[in-house]
C-alpha cells in the first residue's frame, strides 16, 4: 500500500480471522494487569525468552490449567520433490508443541 499504509483498516478485522497480534497482546495484558503497556511488554518479552530458552534445553514449561510447551524429535524422513518427483531427505529436527490445559480448553469451548 503506497505511503506505508497497513493493509489493517482499523474496527474491520475480526480476530477469530487474524488473530491477535504482540502489540493488541501487549494492550490487553496492561489493561487486564492495571500497569503500563511498556511493563507489560517487558513482562510478555520475559515469559517469551524464559519458554525459550528452556525449550532449547529440553526442558517442558508447564503452565497450571493453561498448558504446556515441550520440545518433540521428528526423525529423519524422505518425500518427493512435488517439482522433480525426485526422492528427497528432509533432516530430523526438534521442534515446539504447545499442549492446552484443561481450562484453556473450557473457556475455548
């Protein structure tokens, strides 16, 4: 969009379309926390690199009735290049799962 315009119209975008974005994240933490959008911000950085880091030691983070993040092992597997059909090797990784709890869950349904 020309003059770096969002694509975002404000009031028009549902958020069980989209989503929520870190900064809308940001303001209803502030909000629902009674402290400023910087302090909330600083709090949801500080959980972020906190899950992070102990998932990249192999550690689960487990959040009471909300869920759990944990690392899984997917191995080593071949496919076809949908291109080529030429067989190809995709490396095993680890990646990051998140687990909803039970009352996430609830309040989802």
């Amino acid at each position: 969009m020309a003059g770096g315009a969002s694509k975002r119209r404000s009031g028009t975008r549902s958020n069980q379309e989209e989503g929520m974005n870190k900064k809308e994240l940001v303001d209803a933490m502030a909000d629902a926390a009674g402290i400023s959008k910087a302090d909330a911000e600083k709090a949801l950085n500080g959980m972020l690199m906190a899950v992070s880091k102990a998932l990249a030691k192999g550690d689960k983070v487990t959040l009471v009735g909300f869920g759990t993040f944990a690392t899984v092992k997917r191995p080593e597997r071949t496919a076809k290049n949908p291109r080529t059909g030429e067989k190809i090797t995709i490396p095993a990784k680890t990646i990051a799962k998140f687990k909803p709890g039970s009352k996430l869950a609830d309040a989802v349904n």
